[in-house]
C-alpha cells in the first residue's frame, strides 16, 4: 500500500469532510446544469481550491502537487461529481495562466480562482474538433494592442457559469493560448447539451472579441506546450475521480449484498456475488495504488511522466466503469431504479472515459511511445 504523507491525510480528511458535508444533497447537486450555490459555498469554506492555484497568488503550495489534488478528487468525488467538478475545473481552467500568464493578469484573477470568487474553464473543444486538437479553426489575430478572436467552442465545461475562458486558437502557423473574460463584448454562451450525467456545459461564440496584448498565455504558436503542462498535472487527477467513484459503488454494492437476503442468506454469502465484490475490491485498490504513485511521480517531475498518468487515467476510469456495473449488477432491480445512488454512479462514470483524452486516444498515444522505446 503507498503512504500517504502525514501531510496529505490531513488533506485528505479535509477533503472527506467537505465531502460528507455534501453528500446529503448530492443527488441533488450531480442534476445542476449551474453552480449548485450550496456546494460552491462549502467548498469556498474548505478553501480546498488553495490547493490548484500557486502559493504566490493565494494558493496553497509553491508549485502544485498532482497527489494533493488527486487525493482531495478521489475523496470529493466518492460523494458528487458536480462537487468534483467545481473542485477540479479551478486548476484544470487556470493552469495556463498560471503556467504562461502576466504577472498582471495572474495578480488580477488567480487569488479569485484560488478564492473561487472566480470561475476558471479551459476551451479547446469546437464542435467539429474534438480528440485532434491540431485541427482548431478559432482564430486569434493581434491587431495593434490587442487580440482579437472569432470562433466557436463547444462542450465547454463551466460555460455561462465562469469569469473567463482560457481558449485555444489557431493564430498563424501555430496554436495560442488567450485568457478571455467572460463579460468581453463579443462572446456569446448558450446552454451546452443535456448529458446523461448532468454537468455545466456551454457552447461559447466569439464574434471580433477584442483583449489586450497582455492576455495571452505562454509563446505565440507554443500553446500545446501549455497544454501539455496542464494534462501532466491533471490527467492523473481525473484517475483519482475514477478511485473516488469506484469506492462509492462498491461501498454501495456491498451495503445491499449484506442486508438483502435471498435463498435464505445474505447476498454476499452467494458465491457469484461475492466474487464480483472481491474482484471490484482487487480493482479499486489496484487503481488507487497506481493513481498515487503515477501523481507523485508527476510532482517530481510531470513532464516526464505524463506516459505513467495516461496509464492511470486509462486502467482507474476503465476499471470504475466495471466496478460500476458490477455493482448495479449485484443489486439486481434496486440497481435500476431512476434516482437510486447507483444508477447516478453509473450515469457518472460514464464521462470519465472520454474527457481529458479518451480511453483509445490515450492508448493510441501511449503505443507510439512504446513503438519508440519509451518504458
Ligand atoms: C462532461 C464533459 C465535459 C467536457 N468539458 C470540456 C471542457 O471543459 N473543455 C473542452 O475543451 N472540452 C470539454 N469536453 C470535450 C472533450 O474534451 C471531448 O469530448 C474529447 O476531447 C473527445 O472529443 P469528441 O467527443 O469530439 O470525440 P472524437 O474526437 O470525435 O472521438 C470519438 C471517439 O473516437 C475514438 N478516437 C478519436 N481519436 C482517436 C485516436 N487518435 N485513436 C484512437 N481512437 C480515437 C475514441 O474512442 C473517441 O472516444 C467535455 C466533454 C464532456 C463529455
């Protein structure tokens, strides 16, 4: 079993208690399509958001540590994926800012983020782009003192509910990065889909938004090395989330197989379903051990190790998808009832496998790596 240090249980239990604190309406939460105020102000309270920002702009530690976020993500998300969202989203929407941002700009917005005064989302997506991020057609254009941007984004997380957009364009022969704020003239959000597993989402229009020089984050043309910054920090998060959701419904499949009674005997004295809640047991520890190593090998160095948090993205998302469905399995028709706690797990789950590279965009990646002689 990896170790937690002294320091990140405390972390942990922070986390497990803003957690609990939700979980009394989190069914209610994991249906918002806006930020759920209840649980904004909770985890506003916790101040577990000082965790995604630096410490030299109102965060908690100096650089950030990707085994402090997954343990506090592992945690939220045991109790609701809006929480885990609204958790997560503060990093995963800022990291380019505080990773290539002005000193200005990180001054104006990162405290608020850290705060959450300040929504943070990230824009990549477009509705005809989505895994080949090379071929984004939003444009960005300097004109004198300032950029000015055309396009659309879509299935943008927190959109309509953030205070900016780190957005993707093609400026030039290369990819950039602007931060742009959500009250610019010019952007325009519209409710995203409705998702089987309900989640803020927008579809973001930009018509000649104009900002100044200074919000632009990183190089001119080097935006996916931001952007690569950011996944080897976060990608693993998301395997934690993965753990957190894995935990809740075997915890849930457990409860059921030990109260319900069939053939005389509690369900988990039945030999086919005590062996999926042993199997579901041996893949939730197999992934959590896997998702704290691969994130504390990503604090050390995260570039170098991006390799090992795909692979942690991929084995706990794909594993929480199965320890689900085992789960719902074992409570037979209580299992499918619409509104019960596993049938929201299950819907919840679903995601995890397609944001943040999907399963076989990871996979995809990860065999040319090998076919180079990565190991
Ligand atoms: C809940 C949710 C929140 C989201 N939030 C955001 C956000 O905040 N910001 C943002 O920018 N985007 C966001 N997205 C969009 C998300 O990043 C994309 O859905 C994701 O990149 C995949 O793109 P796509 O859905 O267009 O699938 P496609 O790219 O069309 O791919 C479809 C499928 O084809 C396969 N595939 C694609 N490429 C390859 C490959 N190279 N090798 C092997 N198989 C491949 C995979 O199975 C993949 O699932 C969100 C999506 C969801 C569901």
């Amino acid at each position: 079993m990896f170790d937690l240090s002294p320091e990140h249980r405390e972390i942990q239990a922070k986390a497990r208690e803003l957690a609990a604190a939700v979980a009394p309406f989190a069914d209610e939460a994991d249906e918002y399509v806006d930020v759920h105020p209840k649980t904004r102000e909770l985890l506003a309270e916790s101040g577990l958001a000082r965790y995604v920002v630096p410490a030299q702009y109102g965060g908690a530690h100096e650089v950030l540590d990707p085994l402090t976020i997954a343990v506090i993500r592992e945690a939220l998300m045991y109790s609701s994926a809006h929480l885990d969202s609204l958790f997560g989203m503060q990093g995963v929407g800022s990291y380019s800012l505080s990773a290539g941002g002005s000193e200005e700009l990180k001054q104006e917005w990162l405290p608020k983020v850290a705060a959450l005064e300040a929504i943070a989302a990230l824009a990549l997506t477009e509705p005809d782009v989505g895994s080949d991020l090379r071929a984004v057609s939003t444009t960005m254009e300097a004109d004198g003192d300032e950029l000015v941007v055309n396009g659309r984004k879509s299935f943008i997380t927190n959109g309509g509910a953030a205070s900016f957009y780190c957005t993707l364009v093609r400026e030039g022969d290369g990819w950039s990065m602007v931060l742009i704020p959500a009250d610019t003239p010019g952007l325009s959000v519209e409710r995203g889909s409705d998702l089987i597993a309900p989640h803020i989402l927008g579809e973001l229009t930009f018509t000649d938004v104009r900002v100044p020089a200074n919000h632009r984050l990183g190089v001119p043309g080097k935006a996916f090395s931001l952007m690569l910054q950011t996944l080897a920090v976060f990608r693993v998060t998301v395997a934690a989330s993965g753990v957190g959701l894995a935990q809740a419904a075997l915890d849930e499949a457990k409860e059921h197989a030990l109260t319900r009674e069939q053939f005389g005997k509690p369900l988990i004295e039945l030999g086919a379903v005590s062996q999926k809640l042993a199997q579901s047991w041996t893949d939730v520890e197999a992934a959590r051990a896997f998702v704290y190593l691969a994130a504390a090998r990503a604090k050390s160095d995260p570039l170098a190790n991006l390799d090992l948090s795909s692979m942690a993205k991929v084995h706990a998302t794909e594993a929480a998808a199965q320890v689900v469905d085992r789960s719902m399995q074992t409570m037979g028709r209580f299992g499918l009832v619409r509104g019960s706690k596993i049938e929201r797990l299950y819907r919840n789950a679903r995601p995890l496998r397609v944001y943040e590279g999907a399963t076989e965009v990871l996979l995809d990646s990860l065999a040319r790596r090998l076919a180079k002689g990565a190991r």
